[in-house]
C-alpha cells in the first residue's frame, strides 16, 4: 500500500503543483518560505485569457482534437472490421505493417510532409493539422479496433444475416453498438494524443492556426519565463482532457477490459 500511494503522489505532486502555482502570484510562487496556505488570485488566467492569443488556441486544439478523432474513428473502423471478420489473406501482415506505421519516428516524416502541404495550399491552416493527426492516430485505432470487433460473438452477426441485414447493416446496428465501450475508448486516446501533440502543430501552424502546445511557448521567452502564466495555461490545457476522460470514465474502463473475460 504504502508503494501504492508513493508512486500515486510521484504523479500527482507535479499536477498540485502547476495548478497550486497558477492561482500564485510570482511573488508567492518564488518565496523561499513554502506557503501551504495562501489568498488564490485568478489575475494569472486572466491574463491568459485576455492578454495573448491562448483562447484562440484552446479553441483551434478542440476543433483539430475533435475532428480529427472523429474521422481517424470512422477510418479506422472501415479498415479494422474487415481485418476482423474476413478471411482476406495476409491480414496479419497488413495489420502489423499498418501498426508499423505508429512506430515511425515523426521528425523523419515532417519535412516530406510539409513540402506535400505547402504544395497543395494547406500549409499554415487547421486542416494540415488535422489530417496529418488523423494519420497519426489511424495505425493504433485501427490495431485497438480490430481486437474490439474479435470479441463481438460472430453468432449475433449470423443471426443478423440470417435476419436479411447485410454486411453494412449488420455493422451499424449490431457490431458498432456492442463494441461501442472500445470505440469510446479508442477515440478518447485519439483525442489525447490529438491534444497533446506539438512537432506537426509547431511546424505546420500559423499565427491563426496554432494549438495550445504551441501557445504554451509563448511564456518562454529570451528574457524569462512566465512560471505564473505558464501554470495557469498549463491547467487550462489539462482541464478539457479531464472533463472527457471523467465523462467517458465508464466507457474507458469497460473498453479498456472488453474481451478480457469470456
């Protein structure tokens, strides 16, 4: 027990620590003497807020975030369904090629890329960002999906054809709704690593197009860095991540653990 709670505060104490650091003053944050108690002031999030263009970004972050899990779900099921039910030869090999993909560095792949996204006109805008997250995210939704769709009992999809559904109508209205705690699952580490992400939206992002990872360098500057402001645009990103994994605690834990037991 006494390990448990060791390696639980080695976790926690970093994330007490920024939100504590961010209702500070910076006089409060760089005292000597360690305040447990102290008057919170919300002046820090205000500036955040009003004085840069952070809310654009936390903006720009749930629209990229959103939907590119939404189409790398919608992708990755298409292809992990099939990989799942049919006989289609070398699908073990096309699975773990498709995996291999994840496992690439993304430094090798960024300059190829902005060159493509420069050429179609792309470059500089949410949709480069969002496209270039929904290929990152498709090898391991479609990896997770296709071990979800294995544990749907093959005798519902035939007692669905036997029914007259065909192959699509049985996937909508049979296999989709019994594998849905996976796809929760699947499309909120989608969204997390959405969130998360900085190389492709540090790149490929403009002024108007920029994610919070890259607005959160914006408080690093040549002259010092902005610990204040930084917490509290730090807590500010971590709030919208703990609202979706609090709302989809139930379906992450069911879709975590589907098909563990028979």
């Amino acid at each position: 027990m006494a390990i448990a709670i060791s390696a639980t505060m080695v976790f926690i104490a970093p994330i007490l620590w920024m939100v504590t650091t961010a209702f500070k003053t910076g006089n409060q944050a760089f005292s000597a003497d360690v305040q447990w108690f102290f008057i919170p002031t919300l002046d820090n999030f205000a500036r955040v807020l009003t004085g840069s263009n952070f809310s654009f970004a936390l903006v720009n972050s749930l629209q990229v975030s959103i939907f590119s899990s939404f189409i790398a779900i919608v992708l990755a099921s298409g292809i992990a369904y099939p990989l799942a039910r049919f006989d289609i030869r070398g699908k073990a090999g096309i699975a773990g090629t498709i995996l291999s993909f994840r496992i690439i560095p993304p430094i090798v792949t960024i300059i190829p890329l902005f060159l493509v996204m420069r050429t179609i006109g792309l470059n500089g805008t949410l949709a480069s960002i969002i496209i270039l997250h929904v290929f990152m995210n498709l090898p391991l939704a479609v990896w997770l999906l296709r071990g979800f769709f294995e544990d749907v009992p093959k005798e519902i999809e035939e007692a669905a054809h036997i029914d007259g559904l065909g192959h699509v109508q049985t996937f909508v209205r049979i296999v989709v709704p019994l594998a849905m705690p996976g796809i929760a699952a699947t499309a909120l580490l989608c969204f997390v690593f959405s969130w998360n992400e900085f190389l492709f939206a540090s790149i490929l992002s403009s002024a108007g197009s920029q994610t919070v990872t890259v607005a959160l360098t914006q408080y690093v500057t040549p002259v010092g860095t902005q610990w204040t402001q930084i917490m509290a645009a730090g807590t500010l990103v971590a709030i919208p991540v703990w609202i979706a994994a609090l709302s989809a605690q139930k379906y992450l834990v069911r879709g975590l653990t589907f098909g563990a037991v028979k």
